[in-house]
C-alpha cells in the first residue's frame, strides 16, 4: 500500500537519521525521499513516499514520527486533494540526425534540452512518477546513458 507523507522538521543536525530511523525499526520500505527548505527560517519538509502492509501499520508510522524530537507536524496526504512532482534529468544517445525527432518525442512530455554535446544531449522533465515513467519508456529505444531522479515532492492543494 502506497503512502505519501509530508513532514515539517526543525532543520538541524540528526533529525533526518531519527526520521528514517523510525521506518527502518518498522521495516518499512522507503520508495522516495525528498528534503528541502520551507518558506519559514531553520524549518524543512520532507516528502516521502513508503509501502506498507495496511492502514494500521501506516498510522503506527504517523505515531511514531509525531513523537521525534524536532519533528513539528507529519501528515498523510495520500487520501486527501494533493500535487505531487519529481524531476527527471535524463542523458540519451542523440547523434545530430535524431535530434529533431527526439526533440518532437520530448515535447508532448513538455521536457527541455539542457545540455548538449556532439554524442548526446541531456533532457529535463517534471510531472507525476507515471509521467516520468513514460517519457523513460518512450525515450528507451534512443538510449538511455544515465539518468537522476529527484524523489517525489508534494503539498496539499488549495
């Protein structure tokens, strides 16, 4: 079961190794993790996409959390109106006579070229995971060198 949880956090030493720490003594399965500043000064969000076994465990996962030492607030938001984005860089196989028709693949994905050099070009796509896994698939026969993923961020909408 796919949870997606948002915390705010006193931005100091230690406290992501106590937040992970809490998922690791459960066992659960971390599949995202994302951290970064908040319009509020010394205060961070994490994002974090887990699995877990069923609501109970995932509530006992809140619980634990809201209890740690320089957490402020944990919400699950996985039920609740949210956006969700991660971000894609991508470096594929481009000699100069594919470059317009990859640059016609990556526009419905509304990707841009940020880099280019004689052998390959590097592209930048944001959207949802499934977004991103997409464009993954359909740039695949080109050839995929190295790719770098962010880890999904979100907020709640409104």
């Amino acid at each position: 079961m796919r949870r997606m949880i948002t915390a705010t956090v006193n931005d100091t030493s230690g406290v992501m190794n106590r937040f992970t720490g809490v998922l690791s003594r459960r066992q659960v399965n971390i599949e995202s993790i994302s951290v970064g500043r908040t319009e509020q000064c010394n205060i961070s969000r994490i994002t974090i996409v887990i699995n877990v076994a069923d609501e109970k465990e995932s509530e006992q996962v809140l619980k634990q959390l809201n209890k740690q030492i320089d957490i402020l607030k944990v919400s699950d938001i996985t039920e609740e109106p949210h956006l969700e984005r991660e971000l894609l860089l991508a470096k594929i196989n481009a000699p100069i006579a594919q470059r317009a028709e990859i640059q016609t693949v990556i526009d419905p994905f509304r990707g841009s070229i940020i880099d280019v050099n004689s052998r390959n070009i590097t592209i930048q796509v944001t959207g949802t995971s499934e977004k991103i896994d997409a464009f993954l698939e359909v740039m695949s026969p080109y050839g995929i060198k190295k790719i770098s993923r962010t880890g999904i961020i979100g907020l709640l909408r409104g």
